[in-house]
C-alpha cells in the first residue's frame, strides 16, 4: 500500500480483482507461491517524462509523459494513451492493470500497458496538438516497437493523434514499423472497423447477456454516457439491433431526446466540428432537452452503458437505474461504475457486463489491425467485424462459464477475473521469477 501511496483508482482496481481471486487460489494453491500474485500487482516498468511543446503563441508549455508496461507474460504490452488533464501516475497504473486481464480475456497474445499525459487537447489548434505529439513521441519511442510496447487511443487520443504520433514514430526510428501502434488511418496500415470495434463489441457483450436471459435489445430504451469514440459506436449498433438510445453526454453535462437519439448530428458535433454536446439541442430543435451537470442515469431505462470515464457511476445512480427498472448495464468505459454501484446491480440481479470484458472488443481489433501489418495484408470490413463479433461472444462464453464453474453464475465480474488470471498466471510461472 505504502509503495502505491495516494494511487485511489489503482487500488479500488486491484482490490477489485484481488477478491474475486479466493477460490482459484483455493483450487490452485500454486498461484500462491514465488510472490506471483505480489509479481501481477507490481508493473515491469514504469516511464515518466518531461514534455515540452511551444504553444501558437509562442509560449512554452510543459506536460508529464507517462507510460507504464504492466505485463508482458502473454506478448509485448498493448494499451492505449490517453491525454486528459486528470491523468497522472495512479490512472495510468489502474489503466494498465485492468488492461492486462482484459488483454489476457481476449485469448490474443499480448500484454498489458497504458500511458498518456495530463495534457489538455480541449480548444487546441490542429498545430498545437501536432507539436505536443511529436514532442511526447521523441521521449517515448524508444520504448516502443511491434515486439515491446503497442500503444493505441483512448480518451482525448483518436485518429487524428495517432497520426502525427505514428508519423513522429516512423521519422525518429526511421523504420516503416506498421506494428507498432494500431488505431492507424486505413491509408497507412490501420484496419478497417477498429474505430467502431469498442462499442459494436460492448454491444455484442450486452447483447450475449440480455440473450441468457432470453432478451434483447429490440425496442428496449438505452442510455449511454459520452459521446466520444467507445460511445458513438456503441449507439450506432445498439440502434442497428433495435435499441432507442435516449440519452448522451460530455463532460459538461446530457442530452435526452425522446425521439430517439440523431447519431448523424452527435457525430457531426463530435467528430466533425469537435464542439460541446449542448450543440445538439440548438441543432434539431425538437423535444430534446440539455441538462448541465447533474446525472445521466436519473434518465428512466432499460440498458445502461457507461462509456465516459472512470467512476462515473456511483452507488446512488445504481440506485436509481434498479428503481427505475434497468434490465443490464455494460461497461463501455474503464471502470465507470464504482465498486458500491457494482455490489448495488448484482444485489439486484442485474445483468453486469464488467470493462474488462465488455469493452474488450477496441483491443481486440487492435491485435487483428496487428496480425493485418505483420502479414502485409488488410481485411473486409465485414471479415474484421465478424472476428470482433466471434472474439466478444467467446469471452461472454468464457466469463459466463468460468462463473459456472466457481459457483457464481451470472457473475461476470469474477468470472472475468479469473478467467483472466488463470491465463497469466499460467505463462508467468512457466516463464519462471522474472
Ligand atoms: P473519447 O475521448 O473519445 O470520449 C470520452 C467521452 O467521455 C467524451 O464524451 C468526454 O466528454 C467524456 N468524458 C471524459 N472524461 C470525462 C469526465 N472526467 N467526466 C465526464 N465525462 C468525461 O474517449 P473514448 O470514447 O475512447 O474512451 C471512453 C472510455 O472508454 C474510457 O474509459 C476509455 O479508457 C475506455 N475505452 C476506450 C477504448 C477505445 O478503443 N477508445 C477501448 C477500451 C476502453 P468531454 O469531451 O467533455 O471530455
């Protein structure tokens, strides 16, 4: 505890995990030797760094730089970067240990890692954010590389970033190394439907719960939090399988529309103009209705899919989705719900679907845009989509099954989290006290 001082999120993840760990351990009394629990729960490294940038005033600025390689048991460590002015060391480790067991969840071969900068890219010109990228990339790559680390988006990190940090990568390494960073534009190596794999995979996820128990998504109201990349794609296939979404955010507050969300208009808002989610009441007009702060999940539904950030749903909102019906919630961001919210849905036997597992589908793709560069090869849409759909309904199998197997059916967080484990533990003892 002492050596993670101060670090919250890292250890409301760890503890998470750690209690679902009881009967494997009883069942495996192995896991228990040569520390390697105390091994799982310390990252292989851990990179801090200066990075300064020049601002369009000519002002210089300086941000951190974080990377941390949590776990490189299963194959070099693969995460995302994340550039939001909350990050710091203790999000980064949190990220990068849950990102481990959802990497192990995914049966791919990679490991786990995270990183990103307490960088603010709100209100920044396309030059600044250039500027700032090439400067965190001159520190960072040489950490980095098809065989070692593979870093990908996350909050604050899209397309647009992963270009100029990709291009930086490929200048100072001068290496055309395609595999080394995946969330690529599809003109240099990127792969078809990674943009749409996270939330088309959190909707299979739900989807695959909901038919357990002979339900789906078919005129059912869903809300979603966000309104960034995990969420725009998770309301485009919640509508495809029939779903009405009712409600959006950002992070300054939520849209409800009762006719049922324009998916065009928040993506021309978000993705295009790159403007605040307020926006849309302006633009269609009609019965839709903007609600600064306050809280998305006081919005009455049917399926909850927190996609925005860590925490973002508390005990008290859980609360209010039970009261008001909710049938299962999926989480399409990391850790949204808080560890009261958790205990609250499955005290009321609502279907849980965890991030590590539900939101597993972005990584995935990730690994398959990996396997695309390494073979010079580039798939169909519907070829890499067809994979995604095949890899989620086979961790909702494994975490249903591993549920099953423990006693504790339906409980996809400990299934998750064994399932996971089971995996990593078996290559770090194989591969020894390292
Ligand atoms: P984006 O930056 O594209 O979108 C993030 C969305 O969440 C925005 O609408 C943002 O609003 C909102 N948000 C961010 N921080 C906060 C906050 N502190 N309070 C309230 N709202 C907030 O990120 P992604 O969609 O990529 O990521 C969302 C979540 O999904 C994260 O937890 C991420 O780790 C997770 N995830 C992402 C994957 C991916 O492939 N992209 C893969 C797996 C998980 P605003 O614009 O106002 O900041």
């Amino acid at each position: 505890v002492r050596r993670n001082a101060g670090d919250e999120e890292f250890h409301q993840a760890a503890q998470e995990v750690l209690e679902s760990l009881g009967s494997v351990v009883a069942r495996h009394p192995q896991y228990l030797d040569k520390a390697l629990i105390q091994r799982l729960c310390e990252p292989e490294r851990q990179i801090i760094f200066r990075v300064p940038w020049v601002d369009d005033a000519g002002e210089v600025r300086i941000n951190r730089g974080f990377r941390v390689q949590f776990n490189s048991a299963l194959g070099p460590y693969k995460g995302g970067l994340r550039f939001h002015p909350s990050v710091n060391i203790g999000i980064i480790k949190f990220l990068g240990f849950e990102q481990t067991f959802k990497n192990a969840l995914s049966g791919l071969p990679i490991g786990g890692g995270k990183g990103g900068s307490d960088f603010n890219p709100r209100g920044r010109s396309d030059d600044e954010i250039m500027r700032f990228c090439q400067s965190f990339m001159t520190e960072l790559y040489r950490h980095l590389g098809e065989y070692t680390d593979v870093p990908a988006g996350d909050i604050g990190v899209g397309g647009r970033e992963i270009g100029f940090l990709f291009g930086q990568y490929k200048r100072l390494t001068n290496r055309y190394e395609a595999g080394a960073m995946t969330g690529k534009g599809l003109v240099y190596g990127g792969s078809r439907a990674r943009k749409e794999a996270t939330g088309y995979g959190a909707t299979y996820f739900v989807n695959s719960m909901l038919a357990t128990k002979s339900l789906s998504f078919d005129g059912r109201r869903v809300v979603v939090s966000g309104s960034g990349n995990v969420a725009i794609y998770a309301m485009e296939k919640i509508a495809e399988f029939g779903g009405k979404i009712v409600a959006c955010s950002d992070s300054a507050g939520y849209v409800v529309d009762e006719d049922g969300v324009d998916l065009q208009l928040v993506k021309e808002i978000k993705e295009v103009r790159r403007e605040r989610i307020e926006e849309y009441v302006r633009l269609k007009g009609s019965r839709a209705r903007f609600i600064q702060g306050g809280s998305i999940w006081d919005v009455p539904c049917d399926v909850a899919m927190p996609s925005a950030t860590q925490n973002e749903l508390t005990g008290k909102d859980a609360a209010t989705l039970v009261r008001n019906g909710v049938v299962a919630v999926g989480e399409g961001a990391n850790m949204p719900c808080t560890p009261e919210a958790v205990r609250a849905f499955q005290d009321a036997g609502i279907l849980f679907g965890p991030g590590k597992a539900a939101n597993a589908g972005g990584v995935a793709t990730s690994a398959l845009e990996m396997q695309q560069n390494a073979s010079r090869d580039s798939w169909t849409f519907d070829q890499t989509e067809a994979r995604l759909a095949a890899i989620m309904s086979d961790i909702h199998d494994r975490c249903a099954e591993t549920a099953d197997d423990y006693g504790a059916p339906g409980n996809y967080v400990l299934g998750a989290n064994i399932a996971s484990f089971v995996r990593i533990a078996e290559a770090m003892d194989a591969l020894g006290v390292i």
